[in-house]
C-alpha cells in the first residue's frame, strides 16, 4: 500500500472522511500529538488500527469526538464530565467513563469503560465532522516508539502501512492528553498532560493522580490504565535522567559522558539555560521551560534514533505542572533509571 501524506485542506479532509466511512484508517494531527483514526463503532475498521501499530489488543483507544451531543450515545455522563467539559473543552483531556452498548468490545480491550476526547485542533475537528462518526484513534506512532508530532514521524512509523496521512504542520502541546478516570468518587489522573492535576483540581475540588504515574508496575500489579503496562517511547539509546540541582547533574553528567568509551555516541538534553554547562560535549535543548519541553520531547527522542545515539543523559524537571507530564514520559522512556545527585 502506498501512503499519501497530503497538506490537510478541505479536499484532502473530505477523502480522509470518505475512506473513514468505508472502513479505513487515517492519519491526523490533533493539538497533542497525531492520531491514527477509524470509525469507532466498526469492530473490522478498529482493528486495522491494532494490526497497523502493531498494539497489544488489551491497550484500549480513545474516542474522539466534535460535540457534546456526540458523548450521549457512547457513555454514562455524569456531573464531574459535565464539569470538566464545559471547562477544558475541546482540549487535551480525555475522560474515562461507563461504556454504552454501541462501543465495540475492541474499542476499549473489553473493559466496561470507554475513553472519550473532543480535540481543539481545526484539522481534527473538521474530519470528525465531515465523517460524521466518533473516531477512535491511539497516537500515530508503532507501539513502544515515541508519539509522532509531526506528520513526517508518522510517515516513518507508518509508510505502507495506511493509506493517508492528513499534514497539519507540529502539534502545539506535543505530549497526549491527560487521561483523568471519572468512574470512581473521586477524579483520579491516570495519565498526565497538558491540562495539569491542579487545573482539574479547580474545577472539581478533589483529584487524585494514581501512583503509578510516576514509577514502573510491580511484577503481577493490575494497571489502573492498560497503557501504563507497556514500555513506551523508548529511543533504541540507553538513556537515564538526572534529579539534583542544576550544577550537580551537570557535573554528573559530564563525568559520564567522558567516561565513556569511543564506540558509543552519546547525546545530552538539557534547559536553554544549563546549555554553557556541557561545554562543547553533544547536546539538545529542551527549551526555556516545561511547555517547550513538552513540546520538543518525542522529536528529540526520535532525532536521537536518526543520528544513531546510543546513550541519552537527560536533565529532569519538577513532577508539577506540565511537568509531572514530561517526567512521565521521559520516566518511561528511560525504563525509570533515576539517579539522585
Ligand atoms: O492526546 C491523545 O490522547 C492522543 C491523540 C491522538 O488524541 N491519543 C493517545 O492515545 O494518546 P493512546 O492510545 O496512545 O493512549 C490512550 C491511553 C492509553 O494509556 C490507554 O491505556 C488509556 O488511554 N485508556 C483508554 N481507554 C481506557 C479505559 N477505558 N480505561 C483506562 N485507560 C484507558
Ligand atoms: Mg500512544
């Protein structure tokens, strides 16, 4: 198969609607990272997204839709949805509710609940518009890889394997939405992003985040969210984050990076700020603060991949804000190798 990757305009839209609703699969930017999508309510079409990404068939996908009165049919609603919605939507949150009958068991990996988003980006709302349907769509990427924010990592993950990719340029917010469970008393972050613990906090009153955000699963533990299971946006490099402050990682991290013998190639991230710290040693800059790196992570990690990195060092953030969201994924993507300075 041959994979078209064409600017997202409204002819372009328009064909990515028309093969949507013959049970194909599409590419999509959205304001976090880009979707693979398929009618939501079509077991066959739901299940090429698994077969293209190569994803564990107990990891569920989210649902994707452009209005409110598109949640009726598909969940349970109750006053903590009604609340965030009216808050932070369309955005980056996603909310885990009591599944309807109409949601196909591969939607959600046979779990009783369905995840449902409304996107802000233009390009995603006007293609779930014009089709018509929820959409189902996980990120972009093959499973394990880091989630694409550009159209050009999906076309890397997935060239061959779908048949369009719409292009609407870099995703804004650049980690996924923050997954927040409403089916419990009590709020409770599954995965973090870019609308932070505290701004739900503000709504509701009382969240919780859950403690496996920020370590790995014990041998044998159920997963509160499946996905949180699976290894995730690893570079092919070893890599391990730093805690401590600024000058004593950066002295860490300098004496390891000259240890280190000539045959491998290592790459450190860092602040714009702590840049002059690593003197002429290999470096990528996260940017200015926690937004930026949020914005810039999975493209540093990927571009790691292409200039055959095979040791990443990386400076860490507070597990606050926007930032307990970049520690997440960076946590995950350095298989939680943590060193305290
Ligand atoms: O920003 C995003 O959320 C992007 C864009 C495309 O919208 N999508 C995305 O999807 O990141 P995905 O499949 O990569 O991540 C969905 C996460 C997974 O961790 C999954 O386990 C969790 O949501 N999830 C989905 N349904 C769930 C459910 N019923 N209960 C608990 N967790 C669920
Ligand atoms: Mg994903």
């Amino acid at each position: 198969m041959r994979t078209l990757c064409l600017p997202a305009d409204s002819a372009s839209i328009a064909q990515a609607a028309q093969l949507l609703r013959a049970g194909e699969i599409v590419g999509f930017p959205t304001e976090t990272v880009y979707g693979l999508g398929a009618n939501a309510l079509s077991d066959p079409a739901v299940r090429k997204i698994f077969a293209a990404k190569e994803r564990p068939a107990d990891n569920p996908l989210i649902v994707h839709i452009a209005a409110l009165a598109d949640m009726e049919p598909l969940c349970h609603i109750n006053d903590m949805a009604r609340r965030l919605a009216a808050a932070f939507w369309p955005g980056p949150l996603t909310m885990i509710l009591p599944k309807k009958d109409i949601v196909p068991a591969v939607v959600t990996a046979g779990l009783d609940s369905v995840a449902i988003r409304m996107p802000s980006h233009p390009v995603a709302r006007a293609l779930i518009e014009a089709c018509g349907l929820p959409i189902a769509a996980p990120s972009g990427n093959r499973s394990g890889r880091p989630s694409p924010t550009l159209a050009a990592h999906m076309l890397e993950d997935m060239d061959g394997r779908i048949p369009l990719i719409l292009d609407g340029g870099a995703c804004d917010v650049g980690v996924e939405s923050t997954v927040v469970a409403l089916t419990g008393d009590i709020a409770t972050v599954l995965r973090p992003g870019g609308i932070t613990p505290d701004m739900l906090a503000g709504v509701l009153g009382q969240v919780q985040v859950a403690d496996s955000v920020m370590r790995p699963l014990k041998e044998g533990e159920a997963a509160p969210s499946p996905g949180m299971k699976h290894k995730h946006y690893a570079p092919r490099a070893r890599m391990t984050l730093y805690e401590g402050t600024a000058e004593a990682v950066a002295a860490r991290i300098r004496s390891e990076y000259d240890a280190l013998p000539e045959t491998e190639r290592a790459l450190i991230l860092a602040a714009s700020e702590h840049l002059p710290l690593y003197g002429n040693r290999r470096t990528a800059d996260l940017g200015p603060d926690e937004a930026s790196a949020a914005h810039r992570v999975f493209a540093l990690l990927r571009q790691a991949d292409d200039d055959r990195i095979t040791r990443v060092f990386s400076e860490t953030y507070p597990e606050s804000g926007v930032g307990l969201a970049v520690m997440n994924r960076m946590a995950r993507a350095a298989g939680f190798d943590i060193v305290q300075t």
